[in-house]
C-alpha cells in the first residue's frame, strides 16, 4: 500500500505517518527527515539543501525525486510507503506517478489532514520548545514562509489528486487518535 500525507507544515503528517508504521509495517519517507539526515551527515546534498531548508525554500524536484526513488528501490519499501512532504508540486507529483508507473506501483491512497492555520503556529512552538529548538524551520517567520510556499505550490496537487478520484480529507483539529481513525477508516475502505 502506498500512501501520500498533505497538509500544510505542523499538521500531524509526521505524527500520523508514524502511527501508520507501526501499524502497518509500512516503510515512511519524509524528505524533510531525509534532507535532515543528509545534514547531519555533512553530505554534499545536505549542504546544499540546508541553506534551502533554513529559508523555508523547496529543494529542487531532481534531488528530491532522486532520494525518492533511491529509497523506493530499497528491499525495506516493497510492502508499502507512506510519503509524508512529497510531492510538493505538480511538476513533483508527475514524477512521482511516472516512477510508480515505471515500477509497476500504485498509488492508493492521498490523505490531506486539514487544519486551522492559527492553529499550526501554536503547534510550531510546542514542537520547538519540545525539541528544545533543534530544527531551524521550528519558528514563526519560517512558518510564515513555508505556508505560503505551500498555498503557492502544493495546494494546487489538492485538485490534481481529487482529479483522479484519490484524494480524501480528514480534520486535523480532532485528537491526534480521532485523526488515525479517520485514517485508518479511509486506508481499509
């Protein structure tokens, strides 16, 4: 089963997309985490990508799909991935559908989990004081940025996904077990 999480930044995609693994034994690809680890490496890809990330700026769609499909080569995804921040774009979602398609996969499922925007302020700065600040993007002004990146870019990929009959919405406001619920009642419909 594969699965693409939407949502504008702090909206639980993380948190849901983890529930799902351990749930699910699916395999979750966030290409924020893996943009982060590549940080933390040193690598010549994280490099790049930190001056990127620190602005609230999108890595470009080659090194993004090229992480991606790296990973879904990996023995550890042939049961299934979740993709949690990607596609982000329309240009991000063709490729997407032209690797699945050269791989013989399917894309089942395409969950947006809404929310208040007010709301995810307040989630930035609980995520920040519990991470004790140790993600750069955790702060108002970037949040400020990342959300119009994503009214700009990603929301469009709202319509391109109902298009093709795949894209349900759950309210992110419930409670982060009301929201796996939803979830969970979408993934075995």
């Amino acid at each position: 089963m594969n699965i693409i999480l939407f949502g504008a930044p702090g909206a639980g995609k993380g948190t849901q997309a983890k529930r799902l693994v351990e749930s699910r034994g699916l395999v979750q690809l966030s290409t924020g985490d893996m943009l982060r680890a590549a940080i933390e490496a040193g690598t010549e890809l994280g490099r790049q990508a930190k001056d990127i990330m620190d602005r609230g700026d999108l890595v470009s769609d080659d090194i993004i799909l090229g992480m991606i499909a790296e990973r879904m080569d990996s023995p550890e995804c042939a049961n299934g991935v979740i993709l949690d921040g990607f596609p982000r774009t329309v240009a991000q979602a063709d490729g997407l559908g032209a690797m699945f398609e050269a791989r013989g996969l399917t894309l089942n499922h395409v969950i947006e989990v809404q929310v208040d925007e007010a709301a995810l302020f307040a989630r930035i700065e609980t995520r920040a004081a519990e991470t004790g600040g140790s993600r750069a993007d955790d702060n108002a002004e970037t949040l400020r940025k990342r959300l119009a990146v994503y009214h700009e870019n990603t929301a469009p990929l709202l319509p391109y996904y109902d298009g093709k009959g795949l894209l349900r919405t759950v309210d992110g406001m419930a409670s982060i077990d009301e929201v796996g619920q939803a979830i969970d009642a979408i993934l075995a419909s």
